[in-house]
C-alpha cells in the first residue's frame, strides 16, 4: 500500500487498520469499521473509518481528499489519512476518518424527549458553521446532501467485541454502537458534512455535475431544466441554498416531498417567493396552467410552515425567527441570500433555553 503524503495530517502509517465490517457502500465505494493496530491516528482514537473506492473513481477521491484537507472545521469530517492501493482492478484511494453514524441511528423513539429545540438549534448552527467554514477556504460545496451524520467519539472507550456485538442493522446500513445503551447520547455527538465529492475551487467549473432534484437550488434547476445547460457555473449560494434542509432536520418531514425539479420550480419554489424572476418570465408565461403566485399566497405557505416548525422550536417567537431565517435562504435570487457565515448572525439559529 502506498502512501500520498500530499493529503495527509499524520505521521506515515507503520501498520494498516485492521478491517473489522463493512459499514455501507455505493457504486463508487465501500466504507468499513477498522480498528488501528498502534497509535498512528491518536492513542484515544481505537477505531476509524475506511473508506475504500473503485479503481474508476480514484482520481476524483484524490481530489476530495485534497479539499477535505484545506477545511480546518469542527463541522467537517476530518480526513486523518490518504492511501493509494494498488489491487487486480487497478489503484483505489482509501480515505481513512473518524467513524461517523446516521442520524436515523439515534433518533429513535426513546431518545426523542431528549431532541430538544435548544439541541435542533445547536445542530443546525454546526451546519451553517461548517459550511462557512468550507467557504473561508475559498471552496464550494456544490449541490451537496445534508444527510446528517454524527462523530460518535464515545465507541473509542469500548471493547471491540462489545461494539461488533452491538452492530446492528439500518436499513441497507450498519449502525453503531447500540445507542438505547448510551447515556447523555446528545451531549456527546458532533454534526458534520462530509460529502466533498461535488465540491470545487470557488471560481471554477465543476469537474462532474451531478445535480440530485432533492437539493437543487432553483437557479441551477432552472439551468438545468430549461435553459438545458450542461455544466453551470455553480458558486457558494447554491450552497447556502442547501441549508433550507434545517426545516427537515426540525420537523422531520421532507422539505419538497421528492418532487422532480420541474415540479418543484413550477410550484413549491415559485410559491415560496410569490414572485416570477425576470429571466423566468418566458418560460413561465409558456405554462399550460402555473399556479397562483403573490406575496399574499406565499405569506399562506409561510403561515403554515410556521405552524409545523413550530413543534420543534420553543415558543412562538423562536418559530418566527426560524421562518425568517428560512425564508431569507430559500429566496429564488442567489445574489440576495445571505452568506453562511451571515446566518450564523441570524436570530433564526440563536440557540435559546428555558
């Protein structure tokens, strides 16, 4: 196994992780539970992840790793080494991190009284920070999935039998550890993003475009779409654009309900503003039937967003604030949404406690 030094933030590795089991996969990597057999990424650091791609895909890692290493974030995954290895089907990189865990993992029914307002806030706060602080390193993110995943520091005290013992099933995932066993689960985890695979010098074009309607922000979607541009230029407002997700992470509901992204310029984005860009208003006049849009329709919406978000904020006046703060990064026009490090100033993500 060879070892790209370019990447890297420890010493070289005298022994590889030992791959314990696999965590999940994709079409372009496997991810796997490793525990280290010395001391190479800490001495309190007893397990990490592995995360090892395809021969196909090796390049754009590299340059993932490369971007996750100009990041200096509490709110970013942190890449504690970069490997090359060299296997029958070619060179695969292998990403070594911190092992994160699924949100779905622990929030479970028994840990929802402790799902606090306060602790949804805190959440929220730590993606809008990690976002910024992925802008102040002069990169952008690109059309990059809030799945909310978590640091789980607190399996590095336990025993790997114990840990594989708790291993359990999430859907097409393994979660661990087994946390109806953990106590003071939320005061330890940590919320980070860590899907660079899209992200990209500021300025630049995007080597890939890749554009999942769930996170597409209506410029891009109206690029997309019907001006049917193959590559467009993407800058940091698609990215701050992204975090209108922290209404799902409230609710729990799902923001645009997997509308394709015609349906969703058409109705819900188009709604939310009560107005018709400028450069849209041809195509929109071109519509069979386009809904209503107004000011006084979309303060409707508004009202009954503000009625489901509601549940997860502490009182009326923390909802109202949430609403503007949400309706300031889901406006249509990328040049008028505020910057991520803006939003950490906002009221709407103020964490606030009876």
């Amino acid at each position: 196994m060879q070892r790209s030094t370019a990447h890297t933030k420890q010493p070289i590795i005298t022994k590889v992780p030992l791959l314990c089991t696999k965590l999940g996969f994709g079409g372009y990597a496997t991810v796997w539970l490793a525990q280290q057999t010395d001391n190479t990424y800490l001495e309190s650091r007893k397990f990490v992840a592995v995360k090892i791609t395809t021969a196909e895909s090796s390049d754009d890692t590299e340059r993932e790793a490369a971007m996750l290493k100009q990041v200096n974030s509490p709110n970013v995954l942190t890449l504690l080494d970069y490997l090359r290895l060299q296997g029958p089907n070619g060179c695969h990189s292998v990403l070594v991190t911190e092992v994160l865990v699924p949100a779905q993992c622990f929030l479970a029914v028994e840990l929802e009284p402790k799902r606090t307002p306060a602790w949804c806030k805190s959440v929220a706060r730590g993606l809008a920070q990690g976002l910024a602080n992925i802008h102040a390193a002069g990169l952008v993110m690109g059309l990059f999935i809030l799945e909310i995943l978590f640091c789980v520091p607190q399996i590095n005290q336990r025993d790997q039998r114990d840990v594989m013992q708790d291993l359990k099933l999430w859907g097409s995932k393994h979660c661990l550890p087994s946390f109806s066993r953990t106590s003071n689960l939320m005061s330890l985890l940590a919320y980070l993003i860590l899907d660079f695979g899209n992200a990209h010098k500021a300025g630049e074009l995007t080597r890939k475009f890749q554009c999942a309607s769930t996170v597409c922000a209506p410029v891009l979607a109206f690029e997309v779409v019907v001006e049917r541009t193959e590559n467009p230029f993407i800058e940091s407002p698609v990215d701050v654009w992204t975090l209108g997700a922290i209404y799902e992470l409230i609710t729990t509901s799902d923001l645009f309900y997997y509308l394709s992204m015609i349906e969703r310029l058409e109705s819900t984005m188009v709604q939310l503003n009560g107005y018709i860009p400028v450069s849209w208003q041809e195509w929109w006049s071109g519509l069979s039937n386009p809904p209503e849009v107004s000011a006084s329709h979309a303060d409707v919406f508004w009202e009954k967003w503000h009625a489901e978000l509601r549940l997860g904020c502490l009182d009326h006046a923390d909802t109202a604030a949430l609403v503007r703060s949400l309706r300031k990064i889901l406006v249509l026009d990328p040049e008028a949404r505020p910057t991520a490090a803006e939003m950490l100033e906002d009221r709407g993500l103020l964490v606030r406690h009876r």
